[in-house]
C-alpha cells in the first residue's frame, strides 16, 4: 500500500496501518509507504492527543503512531535547512539550503490524495480524487473519488510520482536524523560487517518488503 495523508488520517484507516498483521496471500506484514505532511515534535503530538482526549474527540493520529510498525515506511514533508559549514566531511557539506514557497498557505508540502494496492501486481488499484483521507473528509465532507482497478498504466504513472515524491523526503529525513545523531559517524557510515543488512532479510520488516517489491 502507497499512501498520502495531507491532512492526518482518520480512524479507521490508522486502525489498519498500526496493524502489524500479515497479508492474508503470503502470510507475512504487508509494506506499507506512508507520505505524511508533517512531523510534529513529540511534545505537540502528546498535546493535541491529550486535548482531544479532553474534550472527548477522537484522537489525532500521526507519525508517533505508525513509527513503531515494522512494516510502515515512513517520510514526511520536510527541507534542507542549512549545510555544516564547519565540518568539511559532513554530509550536509556541500549542500545548499533549501526554503519553502509560501504558495500554498494550508500545506507545506504534501497535499496529493489518493492510495495505491498492490500497484505493480496485474491488479492494481488506484484510489484518487478530493478527500484527503482525514477524519473530516471521510466521515462529513461532500468528496468524490475514483477508484480505477487493473488499469497498469494508471497504477505505474501513480506509483512513479508517489516514489520520487516519497524518496525526495525521505532523503531530507535521512539528512535530518544524521545531523541529530551525535554520534556522526556510527550513523553515516555502513557497518564493517554484514549486521546492517539485517532488516533486509527480516519479513517483518518493511526494508525487506521494499526489496521484494522492487527487484
């Protein structure tokens, strides 16, 4: 499943996404790519859930939520913020700084909608079109949505644009996460031995699903 939530994600799609169950054709979790908005700090997403739970709401879902799913990969909207202009060997050495637009002053980043299942088998689906997969718009909104089964160009055109959308963030999360690691070098570099693979060969694991999936 390829998955875009621009503006959170409801209920009961979360309810599925925190579900490490296995795939009911192989037997094992199935991969999920979750392209998210935003990532809040911890200290936000603990408020807000709070606050909901006060005023007896549902609770707000997100990326603190479906982290600790194995089978979850995760990116969210996020820039370049400024190269280290300390240290020549840093990663973020020659890298020039990135900003935002300001064009769209509902969203930073990430406002596409639609979900993709199983888009590189001979029966793909594609589910697109204007709710944005929130609690809002799946449960009050007036929305209208496609959904276009079998169609593999459909599903390939899609399945292209959520990729290099998700791997361009991703990127800039990996960068992020390497410069909060005080330990620079431990989390840049690749192990000296074979331990690093690891996750690549573990079925629970959605690197290991990501490598089925596209050899």
């Amino acid at each position: 499943i390829h998955f875009t939530a621009a503006f959170g994600v409801c209920e009961k799609i979360s309810e599925e996404f925190n579900n490490p169950g296995p795939s009911e054709e192989t037997g094992e979790p199935f991969l999920r790519h979750i392209l998210l908005e935003s990532h809040p700090s911890k200290k936000k997403s603990d408020t807000a859930k709070e606050k909901a739970k006060d005023n007896d709401e549902p609770l707000p879902i997100d990326f603190f939520d479906f982290k600790n799913v194995p089978a979850n990969s995760i990116a969210f909207g996020d820039i370049f913020n400024g190269r280290d202009k300390t240290d020549c060997a840093s990663i973020t050495a020659t890298m020039l700084q990135e900003s935002l637009s300001g064009l769209n002053s509902f969203v930073d980043y990430i406002h596409t909608k639609y979900v993709l299942i199983d888009p590189l088998s001979s029966d793909p689906t594609v589910i697109t079109g204007s709710a944005n997969f929130s609690g809002a718009s799946t449960d009050k909104n007036d929305e209208n949505m496609l959904v276009i089964r079998g169609d593999l160009r459909v599903a390939d055109i899609y399945l292209t644009e959520f990729m290099r959308i998700f791997n361009h963030f991703h990127s800039r999360n990996q960068i992020r996460e390497i410069n909060s690691n005080s330990n620079y070098d431990d989390s840049f570099h690749c192990g000296i031995d074979a331990s690093w693979t690891t996750p690549y060969y573990n079925p629970k694991h959605h690197k290991c699903q990501e490598r089925l999936l596209f050899m």
